[in-house]
C-alpha cells in the first residue's frame, strides 16, 4: 500500500487544485463551485484524490448495482410502482443524495460512511422490491397476506417471534425515509391532507403521513394494521385518519407515554402483549419465542457494537460522525431493528476499523474540527445534509444525533418472561418519543448526554409545528446559559421546506458562528446559498 501511496501521491498533488477542500483553503473556490445554482446537480464529480476518487466510484456502482437488483427481482411491480406512487420517482433523487451526504469526506471517513449507506442502501431496495411484489394495489402476489404492516414507529423486533410473517413499516417508504432525500416530496402530501380539512398547523410529519393515506399511496398488505400512539398525541390522530382511509382490522399499541415511571411498564407490556394475541388471531400462526431469540440476539451485538462505538465518539479519534452516524443508527434501530444480519458484519467491519484509527489517534476531517457537537435533530437535518455541512462550513463535529440514543438496552434470550419486560422497555424508547416526548426527564437528558460526550455545543432542533416541545424552548435557553453551552435552536418545519428553508436553517448557525462566536468559515462559498430546487 505504501508503494501505491507513494506513486499516487505526485499525481494527487498535480491535481490538488480541482479538490474543493484545497480551493476553499487557498480562497479560489469551494464545495459549492461545481453545482448549477439553485439546485442539486453538481456539474462534475468531487475531486478527493485518486484514492478516495476511486473509492467513492465504487461504492456509487456498488449502489447502482442495489438498485438493479431491485428492478431485476420484480420488474413489473417495480414499473407500476413508479406510475402508481408518486413518492417512487423520488428514489432516484438517492445518488445526489448520498453525494452530498458525503460532501468534503476523505479517507476513513469517507470508507465508513459508505459502508453503512450502503447497508441501508441494499436493505430499502429490497424492501420496495418486497413491498410492490406483495402489493395489492398492484395485484399482490404470495406473501400479501404474510405481512403485518405496522406504523413505522413501533419496531418490528416483537414480530419476529411469528415465524412466516414479515413485520412491514408502512410509512417508511411513502415518508419516513424518502423525506429525507427528497424536500420537495412531503409537501405535495401535506397538500393532500390541507385539501380535505387538516388544519395547516399540525405537524408536517403526522400531516405528510395522512396525505399519503388519502391520496391511496400506501401499499396495500397484510391483513390488519398495527397502529400507535407512538411518538405522541399528533401521531395519535394520524393512526385514526389511517384506520379510516386502510381500512382493515387494526390494533392500536398505546404504550404509556410516561414510559421512565416504573409502573408504566407492565401496562405498556400487556398492550404488546395483546397485539401479540391480536396478530395470533387474525394470521392463525403461534408466537415462537425460540425464533424470536434469534432475531433479538442480532440486535443485542448491534447494540453492543454501538456501546462501544459511544466510547470512541467521546474522543477526538472518531472517523465515524455526523450523518453517517446518526442517519445509519436511526435506520439500523428503527427499521432493521435487527432483523437483518447483513447490518451486524457491517457493525463489526466498522468497529474494528474505529479501534484501529483510535490505536493511530487518527484525526478525521485533516483535524479541522473547531466545535463538537450534539444534535437534538429528526428529519429536517437529513434532507438539507445538515451535519456534514456544519462540518465543512464551520468545523462543528456533530458527534452524536438524539435518533443515536434509541433503546440500548440487551434483550433477555433465555426466559420469555425476562424478555417480554426488556422488549418493552427497548419498544418504548423508539423515535421522538424517547427524546421529544413521554416526560420532562427524556428532554433533559440532553445535557447529560452532551456532557459524557464532551460537546461544547448544541444544535437544538426548533420545530414549529411540534406543539410539545416548543413548551419546552425557554426553559432550554435558560439551562444552556446556566450550563454554559453554545446553544443553537435551529429552525426547522420538520418535512415542509416552504415554511422554513434550508438556507434559513443554515442560517441559525451562520448568524451564532458570525455575529455570537466571531469566527469564520472554512469554506466561504457554502456559507449562504440557494439550493431551493434541489431534490
Ligand atoms: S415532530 Fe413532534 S408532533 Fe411531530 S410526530 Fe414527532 S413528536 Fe409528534
């Protein structure tokens, strides 16, 4: 390798100059000179030396090939998915997606990000491919009926215990995920749900989610539906306008909103329980509590493998950060939740590579870091690529996201009962309600974590249509000028870019960076810019 390095490095110093790192370093350029203004198409690659250059076209064809696959396993299903489902042409927005995700990383950073976009790569592929082959909508097919379609927000790891069936976040497809690689998809649902009476103040997401059910752009599968009151009351209502539109048997799984208390939790165990006795009854298959340890083993090494990743995240050494981190957990947690064995060898592959960079104290992003951060961010930072343009315009780490922090408690694999306790103390710590709701001790614990992760700094993620946790905004000014952390609120209306912008979220941390800290970018052409169009 040393060889290699050694021959490539006259050629990596010749052409230095198209690097948009060293053109933002040396005042002749940036990472925003190759891209066609207003939009998200760069009108050529990223120049990251012949290494990283190299690396990075591999890992974009080992996408692509995903992708064929895809439409290789069901090419009919997959073709009248895209003229069924309008949220299905925003699947192509992916590439730009992941290249701007990944903007400014070099090196080990740049290996890690990519093998765990990958993971969630060739997870949601297969995932659309199953979902179309088995959607009524567009004349089923053998599974229809095996899948247990549940909200997105309840994880599926319970299910796994009914061997045949296949656990099916409903909403992830149509919204969870694709909001984040497209902002101009959301608000057309959102459109949807005003048009029929829904109040243009609800949050974006619970209204995003109702638009999709009235404009029928669900898939149709499974038998029932599970439902929830999970994350919070909003989320409640959205459950209600999806029975209606569904309509098919539905259960809803109300766990205890006040989950931290003690006593909630054999309440919130029966309610899993009884959706467990719900499936039992409508799919004629017997729970299996063997076949349910295996699954739970899986994500017992996943949250094993991430205590450890935690240690590392509080030192200086960790190539592994920001959207690579946070946008890689939330889906390995939420919508894997251990079902999928392929996301352990990536976790081990990771791990080890992040105990060796820490054995070599190896400084991620050329050591550029000015900031560390925590991030108390959902959906809004992933489609404005947010922490990985913190990072390359002001040199702030976010060293961990609120979605990193989701139930990481080990599962029972021996004893049923042991494990019915722990399943429902992991079910109730799922996404936003473990950080954003279900009591006062969940937000607070924000300073703790930004603590133990030595961050001098928080980006707090002000979403106006949250209702519960803009109750919350003084009380936090309060505490981070008593604690003494540089805290940011950053503005954001959750999946509807129209009401506040991605230039106006970056425009939170401009106006700290400039006006409160008096320091200076490091890449200046990305300080303010329009990328209004861009997918
Ligand atoms: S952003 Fe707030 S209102 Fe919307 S689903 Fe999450 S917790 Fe509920």
């Amino acid at each position: 390798m040393k060889i290699i390095d050694k021959l490539i490095a006259p050629i990596d110093k010749k052409l230095e100059r198209f690097d948009p790192l060293w053109q933002a370093e040396h005042g002749v350029g940036g990472l925003r000179s190759r891209y066609y203004d207003k939009t998200g198409v760069a009108k050529w690659r990223e120049w990251r030396g012949v290494k990283d250059t190299l690396f990075d076209y591999v890992s974009w064809i080992n996408n692509i090939l995903s992708m064929v696959q895809m439409v290789a396993s069901a090419p009919i299903p997959v073709m009248k998915g895209f003229w069924e489902y309008r949220w299905m042409g925003s699947y192509l927005g992916t590439f730009m997606f992941i290249d701007r995700l990944f903007e400014g990383y070099r090196g080990t950073e740049l290996r890690i990000a990519h093998m765990n976009m990958h993971g969630i790569v060739q997870s949601l592929t297969k995932k659309i491919a199953f979902g179309l082959k088995n959607d009524g909508r567009l004349g089923g097919g053998k599974d229809t009926f095996n899948i247990v379609p549940h909200d997105e927000t309840i994880t599926p790891l319970f299910l796994k215990g009914f061997k045949g069936l296949y656990p099916f976040p409903l909403q992830t497809l149509p919204e969870f995920i694709i909001c984040d690689i497209d902002q101009h998809i959301e608000p057309y649902y959102i459109d949807v749900a005003e048009s029929f009476g829904l109040p243009a103040d609800v949050c974006s997401r619970c209204a995003a989610e109702t638009g999709v059910a009235l404009d029928d752009a669900f898939p149709l599968v499974g038998k029932v539906m599970l439902s929830t009151n999970m994350p919070c009351n909003a989320s409640e209502a959205t459950s209600m306008f999806q029975r209606r539109r569904i309509a098919k048997p539905d259960f809803p799984i109300t766990l205890a909103m006040q989950h931290n208390e003690p006593e909630a939790l054999p309440y919130s165990r029966q309610v899993l329980k009884d959706a467990m006795a719900f499936v039992e009854e409508h799919y004629g298959v017997k729970y299996d509590w063997d076949e349910f340890f295996k699954y739970a083993k899986l994500i017992n090494e996943q949250n094993t493998i991430e205590l450890e990743k935690w240690d590392y995240f509080k030192t200086p050494y960790s190539p592994l950060s920001g959207v690579a981190e946070s946008l890689y957990r939330l889906y390995e947690w939420q919508s894997v939740n251990g079902q999928e064995p392929y996301f352990n060898k990536v976790d081990r592959k990771v791990i080890k590579i992040m105990r060796k960079a820490y054995e070599e104290k190896y400084l991620p992003f050329g050591g550029k870091t000015r900031h560390r951060a925590f991030l108390w961010g959902p959906s809004a930072v992933y489609y404005t690529d947010f922490p990985t343009w913190t990072q390359n315009c002001w040199g702030i780490t976010i060293v961990l996201n609120m979605d990193s922090t989701m139930g990481f408690n080990m599962i029972n694999t021996e004893d049923p009962e042991l494990a019915m306790d722990d399943l429902t103390r992991f079910t109730e710590k799922a996404c936003m309600r473990h950080h954003a709701v279900g009591g006062w001790d969940n937000i607070n614990a924000l300073w703790d974590w930004a603590k133990e992760f030595n961050c001098d700094m928080i980006l707090f993620n002000d979403n106006i249509a949250c209702k519960g946790m803009l109750g919350t905004h003084a009380l936090m000014e309060e505490q981070a000028r008593d604690l003494g952390f540089h805290f940011i609120f950053v503005e954001h209306d959750l999946q509807d870019s129209r009401t506040v912008s991605r230039q106006d979220m970056r425009n939170c941390v401009n106006n700290y960076m400039s006006v409160v800290l008096g320091e200076k970018p490091l890449d200046p052409t990305i300080v303010e810019f329009d990328d209004a169009e861009a997918y």
